[in-house]
C-alpha cells in the first residue's frame, strides 16, 4: 500500500464510521493519462449510492484541506460490489465469514473452481470450508482469484 493510500485510509476511516460504514479498501493508480482515488466502502445489509455520496462529500473536504496529491485526480467513494476480487490482506479480513468462490490455475483435490466461505486469512493464506465441509488452505499463488460470492 502506497503512503499516499494509507494517509487516504487513516482520514477516511472515523469519516466512514460517521455514517456507519468501514472501509474496505483504497486504491491510488494512474488508468491511462487519469489518477484516480478510489475509497470503497461497505457496511451490514450493503451500502447505496446515498451512502457513497455522503462519504464522498466529507471526505473530499478533508482531502481538499491536507493537500496530500500534488497532481489532478479524479475521486471515487463506491461499493466493493456484489463479486469483488478479493486481493489485500484488508479486505480478506473484512469478509471474514462471506462465501467466496475461487479458482485455481491447477486442481486441489480434483477440483479448480468451487464455492467456500473465508474462515481465516493469514501471511497470504485463505482459510475456507467448502460446502462439502472440507477445510483448505489456499495461497495467493495457487488462486487465479478469490471472489465474493454472490447469491440471488
């Protein structure tokens, strides 16, 4: 995580907290010639665009204030959405307990796509318990990705 990405999340997080939120993550990049800040956000039952809105207003007005990106950026507070891709140790811990769906480049068990929820992260390593009840231990390099789940 870069400074500028920890300086965005230690403004932003008694901001979120404000309107019952946490943050799940923050992310600074340049996407082609644009940079952009973006600060996603979740809370119990899901966040909505009034949610994102209230935040983003706040904490714009402290960014403004701390001057902390030299250069033009465009600033985005949005949903982690229904399937993210879990990447960070951060947002791992945050859905603790949530059903992922993950694949893998080479089959564990015969298997290289299934559905299982997170128990544990630790040192790059997700904790998961298939629905079939069997606990495995999934590194960062064996996954292809590690997703939230989806149910409709």
């Amino acid at each position: 995580m870069s400074k500028i990405e920890e300086s965005v999340l230690k403004l932003a997080e008694p901001i979120a907290a404000e309107y019952q939120c946490q943050i799940v993550d923050c992310e600074y990049k340049k996407e082609g010639s644009d940079w952009f800040l973006r600060v996603y956000i979740d809370k119990d039952g899901g966040v909505g665009i009034e949610d994102c809105e209230k935040v983003s207003r706040a904490l714009s007005d402290v960014l403004d204030q701390e001057n902390l990106i030299a250069q033009a950026y465009l600033f985005e507070v949005c949903s982690p959405g229904l399937e993210r891709e879990l990447k960070k140790e951060r947002e791992f811990l945050h859905f603790l307990g949530r059903k992922v769906s993950i694949k893998l480049y080479a089959p564990y068990n015969g298997q290289k796509e299934f559905v299982a929820v997170l128990e544990n992260y630790q040192d790059g390593t997700a904790f998961v318990r298939t629905e079939d009840g069997i606990e495995l231990e999934i590194t960062k390099s064996m996954a292809a990705y590690i997703r939230l789940y989806a149910e409709f």
